[in-house]
C-alpha cells in the first residue's frame, strides 16, 4: 500500500466551497483508504494500492468532476516525494530564514519542456526569485506574496505554462511531518 497526497487546485475558492468531511467521504468512496484532510486548501492524504500516480490524477479527476460538477485539476504526490520536497534548500539560507520573505512550491504534472523552464527563469524580479527541480517550481517571495506582480506579468502569460497547484513550503512541512496512523492529521 502506498501512501500519497494529492493537492487539489482551487478548492474552497471562490463557489468551489466543499467541508472536509465530504471530500474525504468523496476519496474514500473511491477506494482509498487512510484518508485524512489537511487545513481546507485541498491536501488529502490517502493511501492506495495503485503504484502510478498519473493514473490516480486522472481516477481522481473524474470522479471529482462526476461529484461536483466542476474541473478539479490534481497533482499527487508520494509521501517520500513530498518529504524531499520539504527537504529541499532551493533558495539561499539567508533567503529561506528571512521572516519577510515567503517560499513557495507549485506542482506540474509533467517537468517543462527546456524553453518553458528558460521563459520561466527569465520571469524573475527583484523580488521573486525562481527555481524548478523536476515537475516541481519553486518561488521565493520578499514581498507579501499578494503583492507580488509576477504571476500576472505579461511575460510569465506569455508562456502558457500548464495547469500547477502552490502551497507555501510551510505547509508542505507540516505535511511532510505528519503520520496518520498516529492521529496527527487535522481534520479540517
């Protein structure tokens, strides 16, 4: 049995509102097992015999869409997967341990293609800084992430990157530290 998370992108924005309860009632009417939430931002922890996680992205998709209605882009992840992420130093350590900056990692399905990943890195500022690392990317922030104007820029439009879902790496943390099976896992 292995043990996964998937991030589910724009849940509980805007009318995509759903409880908790009902989402992991949705994951475990799909045979999943060990099925947990983590704060109300789309992370479920679940476990599955299905070794292929492109295969329970898109299991997981339908179903969703089947349920309610709407288009709930997944990317999942191994717990291993997600604990090397946690892990990971992509930025400087002055960078990552200064209190008014945030870091942040975004999931693709599939790494970028070379010229998307160099349009990508040519979309830092002075204030955002970029990395990716396989199918993840990874932003640092030195303003209110709010604030920022990258993601709206015309050049980081301009790419049409694919569909991605961020969290801040606090949370991808606290993820990483969970153990379920102890009951450690907030059922939001």
């Amino acid at each position: 049995m292995s043990r996964y998370i998937a991030f589910l992108r724009g849940i509980n924005l805007g009318n995509r509102r759903i409880k908790m309860d009902h989402l992991r009632g949705l994951f475990q009417g799909m045979k999943f097992t060990e099925v947990a939430t983590f704060i109300a931002s789309g992370n479920v922890i679940f476990a599955s015999k299905v070794q292929d996680s492109r295969k329970l992205e898109e299991a997981i998709q339908r179903a969703l869409k089947s349920s309610l209605g709407y288009e709930v882009n997944t990317f999942v992840r191994t717990r291993e997967e997600i604990a090397a992420i946690a892990a990971f130093q992509p930025f400087s350590q002055h960078d990552m341990t200064a209190p008014e900056n945030t870091a942040h990692c975004g999931f693709f399905r599939e790494p970028l293609s070379l010229a998307q990943a160099r349009g990508f890195m040519a979309c830092r500022t002075d204030v955002d800084e970029l990395r990716i690392e396989g199918r993840e990317y990874y932003w640092l922030c030195r303003i209110k992430s709010h604030e920022s104007k990258l993601w709206a820029s015309p050049r980081m439009r301009a790419l049409k990157l694919p569909s991605s879902s961020m969290r801040n790496l606090t949370t991808l943390r606290k993820l990483a530290a969970l153990h379920p099976a102890d009951g450690q896992v907030k059922q939001a």
